[in-house]
C-alpha cells in the first residue's frame, strides 16, 4: 500500500502483547520492533518507567525483544531526548536510530540537525502528540494534598474534557479543572502551558489519542505521515503486516484539529501573560530578571541540563574572575548574558534549565522570551527545518533571509 506525506489513518498493533502493553494500540512500539528486526535501524532511542510511573528513564534499546519494555506513555517524562542523541550517542555519526519524540524532543533534534550535531539521515523520528508533562515531585505532593490519593496507587494521569485525572488501580477516577490546578502552581510544567506545538509536524509522522472515535476509541491511535522518511517506513510496517490500519472518521479528524487549536490558543495565552511587562530585547529582559537571577548559585545546572549547550570547551570555563565556577556567588550578571545571548536563536523552550534550577530561577521563561524577539525580528522559529539563516550564526544574504 502507498503511504504519501499528509496521510492520516487509525492504527493498532497486530500483536496482541504489545497491542495490550501499549498506550493506544502499541503502534509506536511495533514500529520501533519492526525497524530493528529489519536492521534499518541498529538502536530505538525511547523511554521506559523506572521504580514507577513518575520515573522516567531514557534507554537505548538494541535488542527487538526489549522494545516493548517502552510501550507506554509517561506523563511525568519530562526528559528531552535531544542531549542523550546528541551528546552520548555523538550525533548518530556512526550510528542509525528511531527515537520517540514529543514535540519539544523533536525541535531540539531538529535544531541540532540544522547545527551539524545529530545527523540527520541517520535518525528517524517517531513523534508522539503531547498536551504537556508534569514535574514529578510536584506531581506526588499534589496527588497527596489535592487528590488525597496515595500515589503509589495511581495507574494513570490523563487530561480529558479540561481535567486532570487520576486513575488507580481499583478503577476510580478523580479529576480537578486544570485551569484551576495550574492557576495554584500545580499540573502541567509552566513551559508546557507555553508550549506552541502539541502535534510534532517536524517529526517523519506523529501519533497520538485526539481524534480517535468509535469503536477504536482507547484501542487506537491516529497517525499522521509528515515526510517522505514517515511515509516509506508507515508502507513498510502496513505492508509486512505487523499494524492494522482503519480509515479515521472524518467527525474524529475534526475533534482532533479543534483540540489542537484550542490547546495552541491556551499557550499563546499564557506566552503572553509570561512576557507581559517586558518587550523581550535582552537587556530589557535581564533587567526585569535580575532579582530572580541574582539568586543563583552558579552549580551550572542549567547549562549541563541544556540540550542545546553543546561547546566542548565551554568558554564559561575561562579563566576570568567572573567565570571560574564559583568565583563569584551569586553568579556575575555577564554569566547569564553570556548564556542568554547563546540561547537566544535557538531555545525550543524545552523547560530543561527550569527544571533542574535549585534557586528556582524561571530560566525557560526568559530564554523563551528573548526568543521570542528574535522570531519577531528574523522570522526564524528555532526547532524547525527551513533554509533561513541563523540570526546570530550567519549573516543574512538574499537567498536566506
Ligand atoms: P506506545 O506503543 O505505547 O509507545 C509510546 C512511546 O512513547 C514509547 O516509545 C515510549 O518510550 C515513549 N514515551 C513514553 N513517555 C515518554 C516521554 N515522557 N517522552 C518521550 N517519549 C515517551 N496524544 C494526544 O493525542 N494528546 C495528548 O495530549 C498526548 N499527550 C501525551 C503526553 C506524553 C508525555 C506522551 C509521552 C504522549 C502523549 N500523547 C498524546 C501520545 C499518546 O499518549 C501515545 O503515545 C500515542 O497515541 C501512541 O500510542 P501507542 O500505543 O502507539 O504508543
Ligand atoms: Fe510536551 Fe511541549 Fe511540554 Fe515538551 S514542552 S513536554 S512538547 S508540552
């Protein structure tokens, strides 16, 4: 059968273990199986559940008896799989992988590929839709304090109808108004809320629960093809039989794009309210930040967890008073211009600083701010493929502009 770029359609697994095991259906896992039984790809970069469900690992699977230990989705995951391609499998220079990619995964990898440190032709990537992940220390307090739960007892999180639910293992469900949750600091990462992309369109397809209506409802999961890698690898995998496909119903494709723009709207909401008050130069920015910034303590955190801080010889490292690692606490405000303006044509607002930061500095929101003018000046969205030049990596001439 011919898959072509923009093709849609309903899937499930054609194996019953995997089917049961995998988050709608199992598709992604039984792509990932079929991919390296067949020696197209030599690894699967995905996630599997650690002690429990608020414990996401990374994993490097080689094996294609092992893919079904990752089938299932880990709404706690806040990982980004960029650094591990990037940095412990050296780009994919030798390698070639499938990796699982939420959209934030997939525009770090992309904006890597644009910069020459994962290669491109070697990565295949299977994008997962994503509504947004949650802090998991944050996540078990309020499990405890709001739902009055025991979070060992939870099975499953989901957002449906405008709620977070929690379901445990003895079938009940309880649920509070995200809004409401998020508006006492709870839920979804502040990132997440301000995430731009829920359907990962820079992914080679995207697979996830909106829009699946039926009697495939829970049992499936919706497939979008977005390149010609995606299209030649969903042929295959129909082809050799290992997934079932169905046409989607047309009312399904519908409830799907109007969740999508309604969750995108959200996040332009909340970008807004996040950079109100600032008009997003960088000094301007760091001058409206410099108490929060003050508070660091220099641990580097925040560079290690990026996934785009890729120098090897880190010129934070240099031998001046401001930069040797503790040489000044709180850290010099150059330290954080100097990662400010590293950050500024490339932050994909993957919340991997905020999330490790100590002193609960926002750094995201304020990368993600002066981002944000350098999408209104240049027209260049960070995370995309596009032949335009980089703001500050190259000069603009009249073919990339
Ligand atoms: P499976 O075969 O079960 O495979 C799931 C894959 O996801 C595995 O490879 C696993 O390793 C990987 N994975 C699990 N957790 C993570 C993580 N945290 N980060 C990266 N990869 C991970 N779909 C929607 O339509 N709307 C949503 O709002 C939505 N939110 C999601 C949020 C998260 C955090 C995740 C991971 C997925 C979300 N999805 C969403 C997608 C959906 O849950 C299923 O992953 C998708 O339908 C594919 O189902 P499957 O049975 O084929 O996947
Ligand atoms: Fe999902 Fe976006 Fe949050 Fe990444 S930043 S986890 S893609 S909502």
């Amino acid at each position: 059968m011919a898959v072509n770029v923009g093709d849609k359609c309903y899937a499930y697994s054609a194996n019953a273990e995997i089917k049961e095991k995998g988050e709608y259906g199992g598709v992604v896992t039984t792509i990932m199986k079929y991919l390296l039984e067949n020696n197209i790809v030599d690894a699967v970069v995905a996630v599997e559940e650690g002690c429990d469900i608020y414990d996401a690992v990374p994993c490097l699977i080689t094996d294609p008896e092992d893919v079904i230990k990752s089938a299932g989705s880990i709404h706690c995951g806040t990982l980004n799989l960029a650094k591990f391609v990037s940095k412990y499998l050296d780009g994919c220079r030798d390698m070639k992988i499938a990796v699982t990619c939420k959209p934030c995964d997939a525009m770090t990898i992309t904006e890597l590929m644009k910069k020459g440190k994962i290669i491109e032709d070697n990565v295949i990537m299977i994008g997962v839709n994503c509504g947004g992940t949650m802090s998991p220390v944050p996540t078990i307090q309020m499990i405890e304090d709001v739902y009055e739960l025991n979070p060992k007892d939870v099975v499953k999180e989901e957002i449906a109808k405008g709620s977070l639910i929690m379901e445990t293992a003895d079938g009940e469900e309880k649920g509070f108004k995200i809004g409401e949750l998020e508006k006492e600091g709870m839920g979804r990462r502040d990132n997440c809320q301000r995430c731009e992309l829920k359907i990962p369109s820079n992914a080679d397809m995207a697979l996830g629960n909106w829009g699946v209506i039926g009697d495939l409802t829970g049992k499936a999961t919706f497939v979008e093809v977005f390149s010609e890698k995606g299209a030649d690898v969903l042929s295959k995998v129909i082809e050799a039989g290992v997934i079932e496909t169905a046409e989607p119903i047309p009312k399904g494709v519908e409830i799907r794009d109007k969740i999508n723009n309604f969750m995108l709207k959200e996040s332009a909401e909340k970008k807004a309210k996040d950079m109100e008050g600032t008009t997003g130069d960088i000094i301007d920015v760091f001058h409206a930040y410099a108490d929060e910034f003050s508070k660091c303590m220099k641990c580097y955190g925040c560079r290690e967890a990026c996934p785009l801080c890729y120098c090897e010889d880190c010129c934070l490292e240099a031998e001046g008073p401001e930069w040797v690692p503790g040489g000044y606490t709180p850290a010099a405000p150059f330290f954080h211009l100097t990662r400010m303006v590293h950050m500024v044509d490339a932050c994909t607002n993957c919340g991997q600083c905020t999330e490790v930061c100590p002193c609960e500095i926002p750094v995201a929101k304020v990368w993600d701010t002066v981002n944000n003018k350098v999408r209104e000046i240049y027209g260049y969205v960070s995370g995309f493929k596009s032949d335009d030049c980089i703001p500050f990596t190259e000069y603009p001439t009249k073919d990339n502009r």
